[in-house]
C-alpha cells in the first residue's frame, strides 16, 4: 500500500494507464540569423495560443469549465509581453536558439515562484512548465498528448498532470487520478474534486513502480493506493465503492428538499468558493448562496494587480449567476501564508500576526478602494454582502466602513448605479474579536466565524507546522465557548451568524452547531448534501442535551468521545 495526500474522495479500481512524458534536454545553440529564429518563436507562441484556444472551447463542451479557467490563465501567460519581450530579446542579443531562450527564461519565473513560503504560489510553477511545453512543442515539430491515446476505462498516473493534461482526457474512461507530485492545491486536485473523481497526490515515485495494465485501488479519502491487491483487498473496496454509490444517489434527492431540522427549524446551507467555475458545483448541490467567496485568486493568477473593471466583470459574473440567492464576498485576504510577486511585503518574523488581510487593505488604501469600488458597481446585479477579513479591533472596522462610504460617495457623484445599503459584515477569526463580540455587534450586519484562523489564533498553533499539528484542536473547550459567546451576541443584537471554516462541514459538530444556535453553515459545495441530510434527522431536544453536555466537559477528548458517540447514532440511518 502507498500513502500520498487525500486529494478527492472515493474510491476508484481500475487498470493503470501512465501518462508519461518525454523530456527534452534543450542545448544552446550559437544561431545566424536571430531575425529568422525570433520569427520562427513567434509562430510557436501563435500555434501555442490556437492549440490553447480549441482546449478552452472542449472543456467547456466537455463541461469542465474549472479547466477552462485555468487553462485561460494560460493565454493569458502566452500575451504576456514580458515573457515575450524576454526570450526575444535573449535571442537577438545573444544569438541563441529560441528553445534554449525560452527555457532559461521560464527558469528565472519559476525559480522566483519556487521559493515562496505560499504552497499555492509554488503550485502554480506547474501551469508556467505546461505553458512552455505548449510553446516548445511548436518549436520541436511535435505533437501534444491526445485523448486516442486511451482505449478503454482506466486510472491515470503520472508525475503531475498540467490543465492541458487533464483537458485532452475522455472524461468518460478516466475512474481516477494518482500522481507523484502534488499537494490539496494542486491542479490534479482541483479537478479531480470538481469532477468528482478519486485522486491521490503527493506519492512520491509511484509511477516508477506501476506498469501499464496493473490493478489499483485509490482510496481518496484516506490517500491510499494499493498496487495489484489480493483478491480479498478487491472484494473490500467493491463493497466500500458500492455503498459510497448508493449513499450518492440517496444524498441526490435531497438537492431540492429544504435545510432543516426534524421541527423544522430552516438553516441556511450555503457554499465556499474560491474561483467563479466552482459555482456550478454549488448550484448542483442545492447551495441555498454562497457565504465565502474568495477574492484572492483574483489577484494570484495574474502577474499585476487586477484593475477594477477585471475584478467588477468577475463579481457581476458570480452574482447574476446565483440569480438573487445571497453572496457574501470577502475583500483581499492576502498575507501570511498567500504572497502577491508583484506586491512586495516586508520581511515579518511571523507573518501570520503580520500586515495581512484588512491590515495590508487599510495601508494599501488604493488597492482597497479599487475592489470596494468593484464590489458597489456589481452590487446592482445580485444580493451581495461585503465582509472584512482578520479584524481585531472596533477602530479597525469603523476605518474600513469609513473608506466603503467615501468609495460609495465618489461612485454616486460620479453617476454609477450602486446598490446603497449593501450589508458589511466581518470574520471573526481572532480572539480579540470574540471576546468583545457583543460591541461588534452593534455595528456590524452579519458575523461569519472563520473557525480555521480562530483555531490556530486561541491555541497558539500554526495550522501548518507538522511538529505541532497535533495541538490544532477543534474540540478544544476554549473554541467551542467562543462559539458559544459569539452566536448568543450576535443574536442579542439581532444579527445572523455564520461559520464557513472546516467545522461548519464536519458531521460530528453539526448537531452542536445547531445546538448552539448556529444560523448559518457554510461549506465546500461537496459537503452540502451530506449537512443536509444530517441535519433532517437531528432532534430539538437531543440537540439542546448534547449542547448542555458539552459546555461542562473539561478536555477536548471528552468532547471529541461525546461527539463521535452521537455522529454514529446520527450515522446509523444513512439518508432520509
């Protein structure tokens, strides 16, 4: 058996088909005539962009329209004057061939990406490799990898798997994904959670020991790969794979039922999304709105800042898609673990108590007024919600509404349509923040509790350092009487509350989520269907015991015990 990284739930049997890959050992060549070679790199880059083209147009056709936007990125890395302008100027200079110009180029880009501290900074250093394939494939007169290449249903392996990969795939043989590199940000973890298929990244060497035709079986959720199991392990994962089956399509039928308890108390289900294609997702699922949606990939796909018109086309994109359903969209929550290169930032001890979030916003004013200024004018197309991200103080809040009014203002005077009583709201993600709760909520118009950072911030524990990841610890008394103090003050003042951090989708604190007076649950679209349906069999009086039981249990395993007792009587009917 392999271990790698969970990187999509299920489970998938199948033939191993490898994708390998040629690697071309590009010399330096002295060349002539560097007119002749910068012409022959700028028909590479044209051929490049047209191949690029026909794949963005077949996934869409094919539905995969998360490939589609990566795959955008793509061209839009192949306009990059930059880029262009660099290897060019190389080949006139040094008069070198175009293969070895590009090459040390895309070298430089991908080394400066390499050492960021931002796992998905240094995910991206896949999609610059894909692009410069794209261009050196044209240079070398071949062709790129096609979907008749494969025959009959099978397991894709191989080292990584690129957008341009993933786009030329027959959906319809492909039962699952396993590679050697990768992380839970990845490419091939990203698509393979959007269609749903069982993935494993992160394996290291596998592809060096799997042939063509051997037998796998992927366990995604546990970041399992077993290479030609005994019969015994096959029967096993059948049996798991058919029940994940039936527990699909039971979970389906929920899709147009209401979220509510067996007394029919209504919650909101809503989803977290980080890029406008995964609205789809949402949407299938029976999202109710969408209560994150991440701006950053706004900011982090591109090589400047993005101007006001590209953010506002992108917010307008995703409200008018939800069709008046409610959508809170959190304002740049860049810092600490997420770094922008054309943004430097000061060198900090500890980023993560750093100049991030709504602090960088309030001393990057213009950056902050151009997505404030994006956010008013799509605010007319949907019902949209602004919240602020890492505020710590009432001084910091009252700062930032203070800025969304003059922004409002300016747009009026200058005879935008803007919609003038969108609600703000924050995260509460920081201690400070829930202590004093209670004056937050005299100001603001929603809370929605980001339980990951509120973790991390109460116990004194980088979520990150594999030393101490034992002591992030979401049972831990301490967060769940902030819980507690948070909702009672939110709804003291009439206010709903929200959580969209990893709790909010985890079946054994539903029950005390709603217990505790939770309105809201915000989610991973996959998530949503399961919620629900935990949610049709709680009982109101079960619930309130469970609560009251918890709040006076002293340790987290105490609690972590009382919990996984309940998810399993709550497990014993599967669905509805």
């Amino acid at each position: 058996m392999y271990k790698g990284v969970p990187a999509s739930s299920g489970i998938a049997i199948g033939k191993a088909f490898l994708l390998t890959k040629k690697h071309y050992i590009i010399e330096k060549r002295e060349i002539v005539n560097p007119v002749a070679e910068q012409e022959r790199f700028f028909q590479a880059i044209k051929k490049a962009k047209a191949h690029v083209k026909k794949m963005i147009i077949s996934s869409r056709d094919d539905h995969q329209d998360e490939t589609a936007e990566i795959l955008k990125a793509h061209q839009t890395i192949l306009e990059d004057p930059e880029l262009i302008n660099t290897v060019s100027s190389q080949i006139e200079q040094e008069k070198v061939n175009a293969e070895f110009a590009l090459e040390t180029t895309l070298n430089f880009y991908i080394n400066l990406l390499a050492q960021t501290d931002n796992d998905y900074m240094r995910e991206r250093v896949a999609d610059l490799k894909d692009v410069g394939n794209h261009i050196l494939l044209f240079l070398l007169g071949e062709k790129p990898f096609t979907s008749t290449m494969i025959k009959d249903e099978c397991i894709i392996i191989s080292t990584e798997l690129t957008p341009s990969d993933t786009a030329q795939l027959p959906l319809d043989k492909v039962l699952g994904l396993i590679t050697d590199l990768g992380g839970p940000t990845s490419h091939t973890a990203i698509i393979a959670r959007s269609m749903e298929l069982p993935a494993v990244v992160g394996l290291g060497n596998i592809t060096k020991a799997v042939k063509n035709d051997d037998l796998l079986i992927i366990d995604g959720e546990h970041g399992e790969v077993f290479l030609n199991p005994d019969p015994e392990t096959i029967q096993k994962y059948r049996l798991k794979q058919e029940e994940q089956l039936r527990e699909r399509n039971s979970l389906i039928r929920l899709k147009d039922s209401p979220a509510q308890t067996k007394d029919g108390r209504r919650i909101n289900l809503l989803a977290n999304i980080g890029e406008p294609w995964e609205l789809t997702k949402a949407l299938e699922y029976g999202a109710e709105g969408i209560g994150l949606f991440r701006t950053e990939y706004l900011f982090m796909n591109q090589d400047t800042l993005p101007s006001e018109e590209e953010q506002y086309q992108a917010y307008k994109e995703v409200l008018h898609k939800m069709e008046g359903k409610s959508v809170v969209i959190r304002t740049l929550d860049i810092g600490g673990d997420k770094k922008l290169p054309y943004l430097p930032l000061e060198y900090e001890m500890n980023p993560f108590l750093g100049c991030r979030a709504i602090r960088l916003c309030l001393k990057e004013k213009d950056l902050f007024r151009t997505q404030l200024r994006a956010l008013y004018r799509a605010s007319v197309d949907g019902d949209l919600k602004i919240m602020f991200p890492m505020i710590s103080s009432l001084e910091e809040y009252r700062t930032a509404r203070s800025l969304a009014e003059e922004v409002k203002a300016e747009l009026i005077k200058e005879g935008h349509n803007i919609r003038e009583d969108v609600p703000f709201g924050i995260m509460v993600e920081i201690p400070s923040t829930a202590i004093i709760s209670d004056l937050f909520a005299q100001e603001v118009d929603f809370f929605s509790i980001g339980t990951n950072d509120l973790i991390q911030y109460t116990l004194a524990v980088d979520r990150m350092n594999e030393q101490i990841s034992y002591l992030y610890d979401p049972f831990h008394p301490a967060i769940l009487r902030l819980i507690k103090m948070i909702i009672d003050n939110a709804h003291q003042q009439g206010i709903p509350v929200s959580m969209c951090g990893e709790m909010a989708g985890d079946p054994y604190f539903i029950p005390l989520l709603i217990g505790l007076g939770l309105d809201t649950l915000s989610m991973s679209p996959a998530s949503l269907l399961k919620v629900k349906n935990i949610l049709g069999r709680l009982e109101p009086e079960e619930m309130k015991i469970l609560t009251q039981k918890v709040l006076t249990l002293s340790t987290s395993e105490e609690i972590k015990d009382y919990l996984a007792i309940s998810a399993q009587l709550n497990m014993d009917n599967k669905t509805l």
